[in-house]
C-alpha cells in the first residue's frame, strides 16, 4: 500500500484567519475557468465584464445551490431538526448535484438577462466546469475526507480517522477522471462547431458516467450507506444526469438534421 501524504489542511495563516487548502483550490478553479472564458468570450460575443459577471453568477449557484443540495439529499433530517444549520456554512458540507442545479439555474437568468439560448450558454461554460471539478476533489484529498472503500489494491491508502484498511483514493481517481478527462474530452468536441445542446450533452452523460462508476470505489456516507438496487446516494443521482445528457445529445444532432 501507499502511505498517505500527511498535507496540512492549512495552507497558510495571516493573523487569527487560517487559509484553507480546499478553499484555494474553488478559487484557483473559478480563476482558471474565468480566465478561460475570456480567451473564448467572442463565441458568444460577450465582453470581458459581462464574463466576470456570468462566473459570479455561475459561483453562487454553487455555493448556493451546493450547499442546499447537501442539505436536502444528504442531511434533510438535520434541517428539519435544526432548520439553522442549513446557515452554518463554516461547518463544511457542499454537494456537487446541488451545486449543479445551482448553476444551472444561474445560467438561465443570465442568459435571459443577456437575451442568450440558455443551452447555448451551457455549451460555453460546460467545458470550463471539470477545471473546479478536480481541483475540489484534490481538496478533499488534502483533506482526508471522502475517502474510497477498502482495497488491497497496490496503490491503496491508510486515510487518517478511516481506520486501520487501506482504501481507494477516490478522490484522486475523480480529480483523474471527472476533472482531467473530461476536461480534455469537452474542450476537443468543443474546438468544432456542434449542434446546439450537444456540448451540454456530453458533460452530463460524461460527468454522469464517470461520477456513476467512481462510486463503486467510494465509501458510501456512512448515515446513509447503499440505497435502492445497492447504489449509493451519488449514483443515484447521476443517473439522471446520464438519461438527460444522452437524450439531450439524441436531439441535439436530430434537431440539426431536421
């Protein structure tokens, strides 16, 4: 087995305030992605403000939204018995399928703000989304948090606070797979002109998929455990990420023939 990198959490401290690893890298991930709708913002003939304006919107639809989605699919219980803690953001707990929905409601009011197709829109910002997408879960490596289920694979980890069994870094394989590749998938279909709908496609039936696979190597929340048919809470909802995005590419190029 691997040893796992003891990394502290804190990146740095200036005074009493402590700058977290994870926290930097949302930043750094907002920051590349930003930076690479700019070089991109012609597409859509948007200017360099209106870009910093659609990240803004885009960030607090996944602050907002993920926090809400962790909330309401992972801890409804809690809410319901301490409605406050769904405000007590110090206390971590995001999710991407919320934060997903955030965005994407984010978008829809940019794009009626700016008289855009909102799905041509989400053909722009899909292949910038893996960049923040790695990068998270390299923060939750650095954290120790979300780690894999037991293996004697190679390669497999001692993560502190897991007990004694080495488990799959799930988190690198996400940051390998929902970040790098499907980075690098996205921003290739996407060099070309497609269909209006299919870029948007590709990332929810790629995410969906790739999410849906990686979670046979994730410890399932541990107040959850597995649900219907033996899939976790994450695999359940991919998988309408998967249907959506596979219908979405279907009518996309059917839509382009007729």
């Amino acid at each position: 087995m691997l040893e796992y990198p003891q990394i502290d959490p804190v990146a740095f401290s200036l005074g009493p305030v402590s700058v977290h690893w994870y926290g930097l890298t949302y930043l750094v991930g907002i920051g590349l992605a930003w930076w690479l709708a700019r070089q991109r913002a012609k597409r859509l003939g948007l200017t360099h403000e209106q870009i910093g304006d659609l990240v803004f919107y885009a960030a607090l639809g996944v602050v907002l939204g993920g926090r809400l989605g962790y909330a309401l699919f992972y801890h409804f219980d809690r809410v319901l018995a301490d409605p406050l803690w769904l405000l007590r953001v110090w206390e971590g707990g995001m999710a991407f399928h919320g934060g997903f929905l955030g965005v994407v409601v984010a978008l829809i009011v940019f794009a009626r703000r700016h008289r855009l197709h909102w799905l041509e829109l989400g053909d722009f910002v899909a292949p910038l989304t893996p960049i923040g997408l790695g990068l998270g879960r390299l923060g939750n490596f650095i954290n120790g948090e979300l780690w894999g289920r037991t293996t004697e694979v190679p390669w497999g980890m001692v993560f502190p606070g897991a007990g004694d069994m080495a488990r799959h870094p799930s988190q690198l394989y996400q940051f390998a797979l929902e970040g790098l590749l499907l980075f690098i998938l996205l921003w290739i279909f996407s060099r070309q002109p497609r269909p209006l709908g299919s870029v948007s496609g590709l990332f929810l039936l790629g995410y969906g998929s790739l999410r849906f696979l990686v979670e046979f190597t994730r410890e399932p929340d541990a107040h959850l455990g597995l649900l219907t048919a033996g899939l976790s809470m994450g695999q359940l909802l991919s998988l309408p990420m998967i249907l959506v995005g596979g219908g979405l590419i279907y009518w996309a190029y059917r839509n382009k023939q007729a």
